[in-house]
C-alpha cells in the first residue's frame, strides 16, 4: 500500500513538474508571435464527427459537418487571446469547409479569404500532393510584417508539419522553403 502511494506521488509531482515548462513554451509561442512574420496552422474549432456526411457538397453548411456550441466558443475565445496580446495578424485564410470558415470569422482577426490551398483532401476529396505543394509554397513566400492566420484541416496541417493538431489547436511556424521550422503550439485550453 505505501509502495502504490509512494508510485503516485511521484507520479503526480512528475506531472505538477512538467507543468511550468508547458507554460513557459505558451508564453514564448505568444512572444515570438509579437514580433510577426510567423505563420499559425490552425485546426479549425471543434465540429463533433470524422469527415463529412454523404451529400457533402462545399458552399451548402447543411450538408456538412459544422461547429458545435463549444466550437463557437472556442473560436471566440481563441480570437480573444489574440486580441489581448495584440499579436498582429496581417492575412486570414480559410479552407472553404463551413467548419473552417466559421472558425475564421468567429475569431474576428481580420476579414476572411477562403482559398483552394487550405482545402481538406480527407478521404479523396482533394488530391494531397496538389495541396499540401500549393500550401508549402504560399507559407514559405510569407514574410509579414505581421503574422498569417491559416484555418483548415487535421490532414493538411499534418501533411505540412508531420504532427497531428486537436480542435482548435495551432502550430506557429516559421517560413521556409524546404521543412517548415515549427515555433511553438498554442490551444484555448493554454489561454
């Protein structure tokens, strides 16, 4: 029995211990973001289900999958965050998925382009290669001043960075021409 509390204190102050550096990273994240010419791959904000419907079609939100209550709010609240550090976005863009497009517009960053580039291809809907090249290129040829907000889909972001991101999340990367150099990850959880 003492053997099992013993396992998890340690297990705990292992944890409490990680905690700090997490924030640490936060905050470094929200100060690179400062200084601009950095671009954020955001998820868009949390929509319940995997994929679309049958019936998808673009354009039509009904067909789609879209953002629930707590998405709303967790766009806003992102928007928010980014408000009071007064971190300078210069460009959104958006896939045009609902989903994606409601995020932007919720976060009330800056007007909203959707774009081709930002596009989910999950389960063929767009070809991956095609994409993830005309994304590659529109990040690397981005050099501010201020930052570039980027709203599209778990398959892209992963194509481009290697790394999955949840609802909502962001990963801030900085410009290049080959790999993308990723700054820091952001969620409204670490607001």
């Amino acid at each position: 029995m003492r053997t099992l509390r013993h396992l998890t204190l340690t297990l705990l102050l292992a944890v409490l211990s990680m905690l700090p550096i997490s924030a640490q990273a936060n905050d470094a994240t929200w100060q690179a973001l400062e200084q601009g010419g950095l671009v954020i791959l955001m998820r868009h904000s949390l929509a319940p289900g995997i994929g679309d419907p049958p019936g998808f079609e673009r354009g039509r939100c009904e067909t789609q999958r879209n953002l629930s209550a707590a998405g709303r709010a967790q766009a806003q609240a992102a928007g928010r965050a980014f408000r009071e550090r007064d971190i300078p976005i210069a460009g959104v863009y958006s896939s045009s998925w609902c989903r994606a497009l409601d995020t932007a517009e919720l976060m009330a960053l800056g007007s909203v382009e959707p774009v081709p580039w930002l596009d989910s291809f999950f389960r063929g809907r767009g070809d991956r290669a095609l994409i993830t090249q005309a994304a590659q290129e529109q990040i690397s040829a981005w050099q501010g001043p201020g930052n570039l907000l980027l709203i599209t889909h778990q398959v892209n972001i992963t194509a481009l960075v290697g790394s999955g991101v949840s609802s909502g999340e962001m990963i801030v990367v900085r410009p290049a021409e080959q790999e993308l150099q990723v700054v820091g990850r952001l969620s409204v959880s670490d607001q």
